[in-house]
C-alpha cells in the first residue's frame, strides 16, 4: 500500500515535471528539469522491480545526457522565442490523442497482474532455466549477455555508429583556437580550488565503483551499459575540472576511438570464437570445456567489450561538443 | 484501488502526448529534442509496469529463496539498452542542432523555413 | 533494546526529514539566491546526516551500514562543494551579496524593494 502511495506521488511530480520543462522558455531551465525527470523516472524504475534500468536511467538520463544537454546549449542559444500562432491545433490533436489512450488502457491487465500475458510467454523459462544453464543469479544480464545476445549486438552497434556519426557531423571546420583556450582557461581556475580539490579525490572513486558495477554485474544489478556511463561521468568530471586540454592528454582521441571500434569488435570476436570452435554465432558454452562456465566467460568478455564501446563513445561524444567553437 | 492499478498506464499516456506537444508545437529544435526525450521516457515507463508483479523482487535469484517470484527481466533488458542508444540518438540530433546553428545563425524552426524559402 | 533503537532511528529520519522540509521551504521562499542557497544546503548537510543516521540504526551492523556510510561520506563532499560552486558561479555572474531585498528574477534592479 505504502509503495502504491509513494509511487502515485513520484508520477504525479513526473508530470508536473513534464509539463514544466514544455513550459519553460529558458532552455538552461529545461535542461536542468530534464536532469530531474530522469531522476524522478529512475526512482520510480526502481519501485518497479527494474534496479538494472534505475541504475542506467540515474547514470546516463541524469548525468551524461544533462552535460551533453549543456554542451549544446553552450554552442546554440540560451533562450527560446515565443511561439505566438498556431497552438490550438497541436494541444487539440495532443489531447483527443491522450484520451484515446486513456480509453485504451482499461483493456491492459492492472500493475502487478501475476495472470498478465507478459507473465506467461517466455520469461517463466528465463528464470527457470538461468541458474541451470548458465550459473548467474543476475536474470537480467544474462538475458541481456546470451539469450538475446544478437539483440545486445545490435545496440552496442548503434551506438557506436551514432558516435561515428557525431564525430562526422561535428568534426568539419569550427574547431576553437587551441591559443585562446589556454588563456580562458588561466582566468577561471583560480576561483574553482574547493570544487579542484574535492574532485580529484572523488574521480578515482567514481572510476572505481564503475568497475565494481561493471564486473559485480552477473551478481548484482550492473553491468557493461551502466559502468560504462559511470566510468565516462567520472572522467567526464576530471574534464570540467582540470580542462579538456589535460582530460585529452590523459585519453586521447585516438584512444577513444580505438575503444569505440575495439569494444564493438571483441564483443564480435567473442562471437566468431564461438563458431570457429564448432558453435553457434554468440554461442558461448563451447568457450570452455564445462558449457556453464563457457557461459559466463563469455558474459564477462561481451560486457566488457559492451562498457568500453559505451564509455569510448560518450567521452568522444562529449569532446566532440567541447571542442566546437560557438559562434 | 482497483483504478490505481491503471495510474501508471495514465502518467505514461500523459507524459506521452507532453513529449509529443513539444515536438510539433514548439518551434526551438532543442525543446523538440527534449520532448523527443520525454515522449521516449514514457514509453520506458509503458515497458517497466509491464514487467512489475504482485509480491515479486528485482530479477535476481537469491539462494535459498524458493518460490519466490521475481519480476519479468524481459522488458527490463529491452529498456535498459534502448536508454544507451536514446542518449546516442539525442546527442546525434543535438550535433545536428549545433551545425543548423553555425549555418543558419539560429534553432527557430520558423527562422530557418524563411531563410530557406528565400534562397 | 529493539523497541530504542527503532524509537530513536524514527526520531532522527523525522527530524531529518523536517529539515528537508525547512529547506524546502526557504528555498522557495527567501528572497535571492544566497539565501536561498544557505536554505537548500541544510538539505545535502543536516538532512542526509539524519536521515542516513537513522536508516543505519535500522539496518544494523551488516554490509548495508558500510554502504550507508559510503554515501554519507560522498554526499558530505559533495554537498558543500556544490554549494561552494553555484555561490561562486553567482558570484561571477554578477549577482552581488548585499542585504537589499533582491529576488533572483528582479536581480538588474538591486534597489527596488521587493514586497
């Protein structure tokens, strides 16, 4: 009952929320209740059962997209102008559209129908069969690892073909001057020795719980997606605080990219291994001579592969908005 | 009690057609990307209700617990990679954003469609 | 012994939630953005201390503790140092910290009085 009551309370804010950042006409305003909403999505993820996606919503929803959000921004505009003509049309159409869908939910089972048809398919043989085949007590990695592996594939394909496409998009011409950048850097950081300081001792930190997440995934909720995000947030911050000049000397573009392309390929190596020792495609019990302990090699060496595509690709990404001039 | 097992299927057609309104009403491409994001984070929330169940836990087997019931991991994997590759598409779309800016010298739809109609 | 420290973990998260509520409060209602600063950070500072005080009590000597504490002390570097930064960036922005009732939306006319 209790957890009935606070999860109507979170939604109701998410609402508010949602119709704040439309209403807004400060963009830097919006930005920052769209940080909020993630975070308020992510606390009701996890009244949901759903501790994995909360985990990746509160690293990647409220923390990296916010900074790209901001990095953007930098480069555009602050504010938004006024729409004067033609809102009737839209609030109309938005409207009849969410009473149709209102309508339609009363055909959907209610929250937490244990007789829900999600309920009956294939995810009972999911949680049967994972402790027999492959010996992880975390479900959700190993249905993301093996048992939609190609699924999993596919994404970590498209994100790093969204960075590629990003770092196209951005890379032509534009790039600001490395000499005025050494002197906006001198005037600024004289004031910021507090945050400086604290920083550098959180940023090992950060990196380290990263790896936690990225390793105690099988056991725990985490994983490649999310400790990539986190590993990109601390280093992200070591960006903001000692300049970009001196986060690129520590990882160069060149190594971003390589970590881009490699992640994606050992996650596809592992794949081939697999058919070279007489599987199939992204089989993995025949990497070991006892199937179970294949499996989880195999979890292991595709989620790392998984975390450093993801954690390559939103550093680039963000150096990428970084390194633009505004003009 | 009966209708509050809908509330949620409520948020997520309400913040559905906020996310919606933002993207064929405002004419800013930032704030039509941010209700991009806001219509996309309504359908995660479709996803994750479905695959809460009555008495159950996150889907992580713990010794020495039988018949306990855990939540459906299904809709849980497919959301937990469609929010990487959301934060992929939104920052392809805000590069994009970023050279209509340095092209057209402005985000605001109209401006832009008159500058087009002129050339 | 049970029946203490349950009566005592509820009497700090309430309090502690109370201040989060003050802050809450002063937050909206002060008037410019130093104050309102100085009512938001009673949030990351007395209120976590409390509130996270209060769910060690409960979770007893165990892992959960130790990750608790883990937070306490994250949210005790952070807090403050975050204060610190949006105080400065205020501060070089231009806002000036003087006792005349400005409010943040009328901040370019520090001499008119706000009601």
């Amino acid at each position: 009952m209790i957890v009935v009551v606070f999860g109507v309370f979170l939604l109701t804010i998410l609402v508010v929320t949602a119709v704040a950042i439309v209403r807004t006409e400060n963009l830097f305003v919006a930005v920052m209740l769209m940080s909020i909403f993630s975070l308020l999505m992510a606390a009701n993820f996890f009244i949901l059962d759903a501790a994995d996606v909360a985990l990746t919503e509160a690293a990647i929803g409220a923390g990296i997209t916010t900074v790209i959000f901001l990095g953007a921004l930098a480069l555009t505009a602050r504010r938004e102008e006024a729409v004067s003509s033609g809102r009737m049309v839209p609030l109309a159409v938005v409207t009849v559209l969410a009473m149709v869908m209102i309508w339609a939910t009363f055909d959907k089972p209610r929250l937490g129908d244990p007789d829900a048809p999600v309920h009956q398919h294939v995810a009972p043989w999911y949680l049967e069969k994972t402790p027999e085949l492959i010996g992880i007590p975390n479900v959700v990695t190993a249905v993301l690892g093996t048992f939609r592996g190609y699924d999993t594939l596919g994404e970590v394909f498209v994100v790093f073909a969204a960075c590629i496409g990003v770092l196209f998009v951005l890379s032509a011409g534009g790039l600001r001057d490395r000499s005025k950048e050494a002197d906006a850097e001198s005037i600024g950081l004289k004031h910021h020795l507090i945050p400086k300081v604290v920083g550098r001792l959180l940023v090992p930190f950060i990196v380290l719980f990263g790896l936690y997440v990225q390793f105690h995934g099988e056991y725990g909720p985490g994983g490649g997606f999310q400790a990539g995000a986190i590993i990109a947030t601390g280093i992200i911050l070591y960006a903001l605080l000692e300049g970009e000049t001196n986060a690129l000397r520590a990882l160069p573009r060149r190594v971003l990219l390589g970590m881009v392309v490699g992640g994606a390929l050992l996650y596809t190596l592992v794949g081939v291994a697999g058919m070279l020792l007489g599987g199939n495609f992204l089989d993995y019990s025949v990497l070991a001579s006892d199937p179970v302990v294949g499996q989880q090699v195999g979890i292991i060496l595709i989620e790392a592969g998984v975390g450093i595509t993801v954690c390559g690709s939103l550093l680039s990404i963000f150096h990428a908005f970084a390194a633009r001039e505004a003009s | 009690m009966e209708l509050l097992g809908y509330f949620n299927y409520w948020v997520f057609a309400v913040v559905l057609v906020i996310g919606f309104y933002a993207v064929i009403a405002k004419g800013n491409l930032i704030k039509k990307l941010l209700g991009l994001a806001i219509f996309q984070s309504a359908v995660f929330l479709m996803y994750i209700t479905m695959d809460k169940i009555e008495g159950g836990t996150a889907p992580i087997i713990q010794d020495g617990a039988d018949g306990q019931l855990y939540s459906n991991p299904l809709p849980q994997v497919l959301i937990l990679t469609a929010i990487v590759v959301g934060v992929s598409m939104t920052a392809m779309g805000l590069a994009l954003v970023v050279r209509i800016k340095e092209a057209y010298g402005t985000i605001e739809e109209s401006v832009i469609l008159e500058e087009d109609h002129r050339s | 012994m049970e029946l203490t420290l349950d009566i005592l973990s509820w009497i700090l998260m309430t309090t502690g939630g109370l201040f989060v509520l003050i802050g809450g409060i002063g937050a909206l209602r002060l008037p410019n953005i130093y104050t309102r600063m100085h009512a938001a950070s009673l949030t990351d500072t007395m209120a976590s201390i409390l509130v996270l005080t209060g769910i060690m009590l409960q979770a007893g000597f165990s892992l959960a503790t130790i990750k608790l504490m883990a937070i306490l002390v994250f949210l005790l570097l952070t807090g403050p140092t975050a204060s610190y930064a949006i105080a400065n960036a205020a501060l070089l922005s231009g806002m000036r910290p003087d006792a005349a009732e400005t409010s943040p939306d009328k901040a370019k006319t520090p001499t008119e009085p706000s009601a």
